[in-house]
C-alpha cells in the first residue's frame, strides 16, 4: 500500500485505483485459498463431528478437554478449530504483534493435537506441518519455515504420499527459499512442485497448488 500512497501523493488518481484493485484482488485470492485450505482440513477431519461442533451441541463440550486428555473427537475438534483460526489471522491485511504471537503458536497447537489423535495419518501430520512452515513464511521468518517445509517433505517420502501433499511439500520449500532471498533454490523446488502437479488427479487440489506457487514472494509465475 506505500505504493498506492506515492501515487496519492504524487496525485496520479488513475494509479491509486489500479494499485487498490490490484491489492483487493490479491486479499480476495487468498481468503479464497484459506476458504478451501479450510474446507479440505474439515473434509479430513470428518464432516460428522466437524458439523457437530458448528451447530453448538455436543462437540462444544468436547473441546473444553485438558490437552491430551480429551476424547479422539475433542482431539480433533480443537485441531480443526486451531487451524482454521490460524488461516483466518494470516488472511488479515492488519495484525499486530500478539496476533502474529498467537498465530504461531495456535499453528503449533494444532498439529501437536493431531498428533494425540490415534487414527490420525500421516498426511494429517504433513499438513499440520506445512501450515507451520507457512506461518513462519508470512512472518518472514525462513529459518523455522525451512524446517518445518522438510519435515512435510520427510513425512511425505516416508510414508510414500504423493499427490496434492507432496507438490505442497515442494511448494513450503520454495517459499521458504524465496523468503530466505535464495531466489535459485527457490526455482529448482517451484519446477518440484510444478512436475508433481501433473500428477495430482482432482483438477481443484491443482489449481490450488498452482495458485499457491504465485503468492511465492519476490518469485513472480514464469510457468
């Protein structure tokens, strides 16, 4: 937005507009991959007990819990709950300090309460990582990103999942790059995750994984 307000200054109306739809557009496209990034954790999770816990009967009691202590369901409960808060703070154009404080650790929470769960799988493990590594991103922070962006890429190879989570994995450690300003390793795990997006069966789980490889900073699409 200091763009926007050099051209305000400078009284180049017509840059102001575009600069302003330019950034509008940009915070509509990621709310719109936090909506599905959201959607598809509760479709993980199980739609049952994730729409128990909306309509306020009994999953509202269940997440009240003590960590560790509470039932598979509340385990679950608090994960989802905890990863969505997340997405909604790094989907707001302001956050101030303690928001950042709590995203971070909310971003732990979650995958340390996925860990509790006993049917939990290996790809829920994954992702709780690579949300992680997200946030470090955001925040500029590319030493925790890096190593929360390989911890997907290990759990991944190690368990032998692929489609839309490996090319995921791939992209973490791109961003990471990127924010480390290591442009050229940034390229060589972006070309990783466009190759395994060939690979990916369902049309949406691409094109959120393409999108999400253009919101890599300072790497602008050459695909």
């Amino acid at each position: 937005m200091r763009t926007a307000f050099a051209a305000w200054n400078s009284g180049d109306g017509a840059a102001v507009l575009r600069i302003v739809r330019e950034h509008r557009g940009a915070s509509m496209r990621e709310r719109l991959r936090g909506a599905l990034h959201r959607i598809d954790h509760l479709i993980a999770e199980g739609i049952e007990e994730t729409m128990t816990d909306l309509d306020g009967h009994a999953g509202a009691a269940t997440t009240k819990c003590p960590p560790g202590a509470g039932s598979v369901t509340s385990e679950k409960l608090l994960a989802s709950r905890l990863f969505n808060e997340v997405w909604r703070l790094m989907e707001q154009d302001v956050r101030t300090t303690d928001d950042d404080d709590r995203m971070i650790h909310m971003a732990h929470s979650s995958r340390f309460h996925w860990g509790q769960v006993p049917d939990a799988t290996p790809a829920h493990l994954a992702r709780g990582e690579w949300q992680i590594s997200r946030v470090y991103s955001v925040l500029g922070r590319s030493e925790p990103a890096m190593h929360h962006a390989r911890r997907v890429l290990d759990i991944c190879e190690e368990n032998g999942i692929r489609d839309w989570d490996i090319g995921f994995a791939y992209e973490a450690i791109a961003r990471a790059y990127a924010v480390a300003g290591d442009a050229a390793n940034a390229r060589e795990f972006t070309d990783r995750s466009l190759a395994a997006a060939e690979d990916i069966a369902d049309d949406q789980d691409r094109d959120l994984l393409l999108a999400d490889l253009e919101t890599i900073p300072g790497h602008p699409r050459y695909w």
